[in-house]
C-alpha cells in the first residue's frame, strides 16, 4: 500500500522522526531521593535538589542507569560505557533551576533498530538515533485560578529516556505501529509501564512533507501528544497542512506545535529552537558516567524473552499464524495470560477465544486482561469442555458470558445449569423425526433446495437449547433426509 498523500500538484512523501520520553520505573527520582509515586498531593514530592535550591547537589539514581542500558539492550543498540550529563538552558515556570540535566554530545545509548509490524503481514525496520536520560520538568496548573497559573513540582525531577527515532516513518500508521512497539518493548523489560494516561510516555512527532525523491523538508514538531490516536490524528492533519501552504507558492516555518484534540488540529507554540539555543555545557556538578562491558553483560544476561523472539516460539511451539503470534505478544499480560490457558488446551482455540470473545467483553467492561474476571486457567477449561465433547461450541458462549459475570469455574457452571451436550443418538434421533414429520413442506423443498439441511441442523439445536452434538446431528439428518438411488 502506498504512503504517499494526493495534493494539487501530484504526490508527496510525508517524513516522520518521533522522540519517545518514557519515564523509568524506579522509586525514587533521577538526581534525589524524592519518590515518583503518581497521584500525590501538589508539591508534596519535592526535595531541595527538585525545587532547585542554592548549592544543592545531584546524586545519580543507579537504578535509572541500569533501566537505560536494559532499554538500550531492548532495542538492539550500541550501549555506550563513558556518557556526559549536560546542562540544557531555558527558561520556564516549571523549570525551578532555569536548565535541565540531559545528555547532548555523548549520551548512554546510541544506534539501534526495531522491526514494526505493518498490515499486510510486512515488517518495516526503523532505526533508532539514540536513547539519553534527562530528568523532567514540574507541571503548570492553569485552573486553578482564575487569574494566576500554579506548579506542581512532583515531576520534577523524575528520569525519563528519551528515544530518539530516525526519520524511517513516512505514514500515521507507521508511526503508530513504532510507538506501540517501543512502548511494548519497555513493558517487557519492566522499564517503563507505557501509562499515556499517567504521563508515563509523552511522543514528540516531527513531520515533514517532501516531492519523493527530494531533499528533506522543513520539519514541525508537535509536542507532548500521548495518546496513540491522537498520534496518528496529529500527522495527518500536519502533513495536510503543510502540503497546502507548499502549494499555495508560501514556506513553512520550523515550529513547535501542539495537538488539539477537540479540534483534531494542531497549532503553533513557537519558533523551532536548534541545539545551540539551548546552549548546552557538561554538567560541572556530575562526574561522566563510566561503566565496563561486564556490567553491560550482567544486565544482558536479566533481560527477558520480548514480543519478537516470543513471536517467533508462539509460531513454532504452537503452530498459531504470525499474525496471531504478533496479535498475542503486542502486550506482554496478552501473551501471559495465552500461554497460561494454552498450557494442556488447544492453543490455536484459546487464541481465536481472547482475540473474540474475551476481547469483547473486556472492551465492553472497559477492563485491562489483568482485570479479567474469566482467569487464563479457567478459559483453558472451557476450551477442554468443547474439545472433549463436554459442551457445543453454542452453549460455550453461554458458558462464557457466566463466568465472566460470576469468575466461576466453567463446570461448575456446567453442572448447575444443565448444560452437558446430548450425544445421545436415540434422543437427537426422537427430536429429528419429530421436527421432520412437523415440516412436510421444508422435507419436500429439500429436494429442490439443499441448502435447507441447514435450517433443519438449526431447528434441531432451537429444540435442544443449543446441547445437542452438531455432528451427530448433521450424521441423523443426512441418514433420514438425502434419498438415495
């Protein structure tokens, strides 16, 4: 499928590089010992080092190395053993110290790759620039009062690694796919719990339009989108509205600019800075941060099985498509709750289950897998009920739908409701001459029209509330209807 966008003066190519600022799982902050817990009281997580106070030392959080060079790991990258903290300069309310500590010329991670999964069952690889660390600014509050903006200084502080894309993406879906699979890989690795809601992850977007085959364009930047439709919202209407201003015979300006979601719009912040505008310099209060290739190797050596390489073993070990495969291990509590149910249940049942049934009722209920109230285990039972002929495929949608209402073990219900399959032939056979010898009309029609077995089939499982054995049915059916020269 082509990415390209139709305007009034043929086709254009949109360019898009995305800059990921995920915030570390780690109890307390980058550069002190505040805790990151979400949801506190205004203010109430802020040491002196945070609010910026005269002569007040960082300290570096090593369980925040550690998470950025497992991340690092995560995404194929050159891990880099000597890094520089640096000093960002700019002014904002929200900034107590007037910079940010970050990394510039020579950060913690640099190239990596990841493949993406595209429609059409294509992978597409995108490279990765770099991955620093950076603490985060605290948070303007603008209703609070009606004439005074506040802050909050409770984030302030907090690590985050900023993923820094190449610019490989050229389609809101491309882009969408990348951020799914980044943020799946953190959760993975248990690096970043990918909360968009929470401010966990935040994505940077730079678009840019260009004729195929030219040079790159002027990019725009729009920052702070978190959510990945209003990612995919915000590309779409940028790269629209920068092909128009091109072909009205106008430039576009290098800007940052916002999403408004309630418009589907975005609009200008402010002038794009560069990098000498931030006027950056070593952070003369942290020492360079030097670490050996055994360290690097012990952290290796924790990392766990991701969506790729488990992919791969759900295609081999349970012989599911790559598309199922892909679908289960888009998120790690998916694969986690499949492999539990799969485990003595046929594999290929318990996946085409949570893909329909379980999925819809948890959309339904606005539930996380997590949440579920039918348990892996208990959905593995169920599938060994159809399976063995315990209970129809009908009535295990019945089933189903109870225990997610109640947790109950699928037997349970089974059994108290009466819900065994008749197999019995003498009893199926009884029901099927009764419904023949009442419908003389359909008998005769048969003849003409044979797909009306089916409309028998169904009459059959109408009178038995869904229970009796389809191929026994099918079998009764055959034998008393189809005339035989």
């Amino acid at each position: 499928m082509s990415n390209l966008l139709k305007g009034k003066t043929g086709d254009w190519e949109i360019v898009i590089g995305i800059e990921i600022h995920a915030q570390i799982i780690s109890q307390s902050k980058l550069f002190s010992g505040s805790s990151t817990l979400f949801g506190s009281e205004h203010n109430t997580q802020v040491s002196f080092v945070d609010a910026g106070m005269p002569g007040m030392l960082p300290v570096i959080n090593s369980v925040c190395i550690e998470q950025a060079v497992k991340t690092g790991l995560g995404l194929n990258a050159k891990i880099n053993n000597f890094s520089i903290f640096d000093r960002k300069n700019y002014f904002y309310p929200d900034l107590p110290q007037g910079y940010q500590i970050s990394q510039f010329e020579q950060p913690i991670v640099g190239n990596g790759e990841i493949m993406i999964d595209l429609d059409g069952n294509t992978i597409k690889k995108v490279r990765i620039e770099r991955l620093h660390l950076e603490q985060d600014a605290g948070k303007s509050l603008h209703d609070q009062h009606p004439s005074y903006s506040y802050v909050d200084l409770n984030r302030s502080g907090i690590a985050l690694m900023e993923i820094v894309s190449m610019p490989d993406m050229s389609s809101a879906e491309e882009a969408q796919a990348y951020i799914k699979k980044v943020r799946n890989i953190m959760k993975y690795l248990q690096t970043c719990d990918g909360n968009m809601d929470e401010g966990s992850l935040r994505a940077d977007i730079n678009v840019s339009v260009r004729k195929p085959g030219n040079e790159l364009g002027i990019r725009c930047e729009i920052k702070n989108v978190n959510s990945i439709k209003f990612i995919g919202q915000a590309i779409e209407y940028e790269a629209k509205r920068q092909i128009d201003i091109i072909e009205d015979g106008k430039v576009i300006k290098q800007q940052t600019r916002l999403f408004d979601p309630k418009k589907g719009q975005t609009r200008a912040m402010r002038s794009k800075e560069e990098a000498h505008d931030y006027r950056y310099f070593p952070d003369p209060d942290l020492l360079p941060l030097v670490f050996t290739d055994e360290f690097v190797e012990s952290i290796r050596k924790t990392l766990p099985e991701l969506p790729d390489l488990k992919k791969q073993r759900f295609v081999d070990e349970y012989g599911l498509s790559p598309y199922d495969a892909g679908l289960l291990v888009s998120e790690k509590d998916t694969a986690d709750y499949f492999e539990i149910a799969a485990t003595g249940s046929n594999s290929k049942l318990v996946c085409n289950w949570i893909a329909g049934e379980l999925f819809s009722f948890l959309n339904k209920e606005n539930k996380r897998i997590d949440e579920s109230p039918v348990t892996p285990v208990n959905l593995g039972k169920l599938i060994n009920l159809i399976d063995n002929g315990t209970i129809t495929g009908r009535i295990a949608k019945d089933i189903f739908e109870m225990m997610f209402k109640s947790g109950d073990d699928p037997m349970t219900i089974v059994d108290s409701n009466n819900m065994r399959q008749v197999s019995d032939e003498g009893e199926i056979e009884k029901i099927v001459d009764l419904i023949i010898t009442s419908n003389p009309d359909q008998v005769k029609a048969l003849e003409i029209k044979p797909n009306l077995m089916g409309w028998f089939v169904g009459q059959v499982m109408k009178e038995t509330q869904g229970k009796a054995n389809p191929k026994a049915v099918n079998e009764i059916l055959i034998k008393k209807l189809i005339i035989k020269d």
